[in-house]
C-alpha cells in the first residue's frame, strides 16, 4: 500500500483564476514584508553604529574653556585671571582639545610656559602684531588713521589711561614722563609715545591735552580717542579691552612695526628698565630676562 509522503508537493489547481489572483497577492505580500523587515534591521544597526561611533569622540575629544594671553599665547588658564608677564587679562577662547590636551590645563592655574610653548614662540618674547586702521582723533583734535600715521614703519610705546583715574592711571603718566626725560630727543624721533583712552566717551581731545600738560608732554607723546566703537577695536585688537574703564591693566606695549617686533611688559616699572627695553626694540631684538625683570610689579 503506497503512503503518500509527508514532504509530498500538494497540487492545487491553476486553471482556477481566482486561485490563481490569491496566491500572487499572497505572494507579492510576503516579500514586500520581508524586504520591509530587511530594511528596518539595517536602519537599526546603522543607527545603532552611529550613536557607539558618537560616544567614542566624545570621550576622545571635549570642548573646554580655554583663557588665553593675547600676547603670550603660550600662557594658559582654564580660569579668567591676568597673564603674570604682562598683567594683561586672559581673553576666552573655546576651542575643543583631547582629553590628553586638557591635562596641560592644570587646576584651572596658569601652567608652566615651558611645557606648553611650541617651537613657533621659541623665538621668545618677540612678536608680530596686526594693528588695526582705525581713525582716532589725538590731543590737538586732529583725525589721525591710527596705523598709518602712528604706527607705521615707527618703533612705539603704548600705554592705556583716562583722565578721571585716581588709581594707576596718574603713575602711568609720570612713568612715561620720566622715560620720555631719560631717553631726551630719541623721543619724537626714535620712539613714538602713544597713550589711548580707555574712556572715549568721557576723553575729549581738549581732556587730554590738558592730561598730558600736566605731565610735561613733548611733541613724541600722543594722545589717543575717537569713537568709542573704533576706539573699542582698536583696545581688542592690542589685546587691552575691559568692560570697566577701571579695569584696565598697566600694561606697556612696545614695538618696532619696521621689523615686527613687538613685546609687552609692566607700565610702572622703573624708567631706566623700560627705556633698556625700548632701546633693544628699537634695534629689533628683545632680551628676555629684561622683559621679565620689567614685567613685576
């Protein structure tokens, strides 16, 4: 007696048209289900190998705050504060650095210069600048295009005041007074003293004319204001701008733009030191242990 196999083919008839209609709807289904599945897996999968490829950069790399000298770059801070070279403030500057990186960011303090300065500032303290040309009016009322008539081709001393100060202002104005003394008719033709205001709102050119008066200013020494927006550019780009008048640095920039070298140090340190370093600017060198030496308080 012949069994018939479990595995045997059932036939179903094809001449039935409707049959035939059910089963190539059924058919057509079932692939369009699978194809579906298909693609949700992998639209899963690859979502799944983005977000585990996104956390491995996140513990790879992190954004930090970073504050920043904008004289000497190689001084560093994870915290706002003034550079202890120049005394100038730190400037924010977020930048995303490895994990690696953020260990030379010691406990928000100013890391040691010696293990952060790259081979580009290995030249020391000697720096190009780029100087904006903003038009200023000196102390005679006179508009003046700050880098074309001030700057160029000049070596400079610059210092940054206003006239109501009662604090470092008056000091800063008798410390150039003393340079401008010791260093006689160099001043006006070797060296050009420039002290921008702080406070253009309040320092007229008539203001300052009498400032400067009161410290013996000769022909060398001008007297800087203007607009306060241009005036406000002009205090970032030398990397001395504040959000209170009052909060300005003694800072004491100088710089030879004839041969791009420019350097900062501390606006009252003792005349003789201060005029040792223009004197080196001037020839286009810096010696680093007098910008030290000037620059403490």
């Amino acid at each position: 007696m012949n069994k018939q196999s479990a595995f045997e083919t059932v036939s179903i008839p094809n001449n039935n048209p409707r049959t035939r209609s059910r089963l190539c709807k059924a058919f057509v289904l079932t692939v369009t289900m699978l194809a579906a599945i298909g693609v949700q897996a992998q639209a899963f999968a690859e979502a799944e190998g983005r977000e585990q490829s996104s956390e491995k950069k996140k513990t790879a790399t992190t954004q930090v705050k970073s504050y920043v000298c904008p004289m000497h770059p190689e001084v560093k801070s994870t915290k706002p504060g003034k550079c202890p070279k120049c005394k100038m403030d730190l400037r924010l500057e977020r930048a995303t650095t490895s994990s690696a990186d953020n260990q030379n960011l010691i406990a928000g303090n100013v890391v040691d210069e010696a293990t952060t300065m790259s081979a580009s500032n290995a030249a020391g303290s000697a720096r190009k600048m780029v100087i904006p040309e903003v038009e200023v009016l000196d102390q005679n009322g006179n508009s003046l295009n700050f880098y074309s008539d001030l700057i160029k081709g000049k070596t400079v001393a610059i210092n940054f005041i206003f006239t109501n100060c009662t604090t470092i202002c008056p000091p800063l104005a008798a410390t150039f007074a003393r340079v401008q003394k010791e260093m006689g008719d160099k001043v006006g033709k070797d060296v050009h003293f420039i002290s921008i205001s702080v406070d253009p709102l309040t320092d007229t050119p008539e203001r300052l004319k009498a400032w400067g008066a009161k410290f013996k200013a000769g022909a060398g020494w001008t007297f800087v204001t203007g607009n306060k927006e241009q005036i406000d550019n002009l205090l970032y780009a030398l990397g001395a701008s504040v959000s209170r008048r009052e909060g300005h640095s003694p800072t004491l920039i100088v710089g030879n733009d004839l041969k791009g070298v420019w350097t900062r140090t501390y606006g009252l340190a003792r005349s003789a030191q201060i005029v040792g370093l223009i004197m080196d600017v001037i020839e286009g060198k810096v010696d680093d242990s007098l910008t030290k030496e000037t620059a403490k308080p």
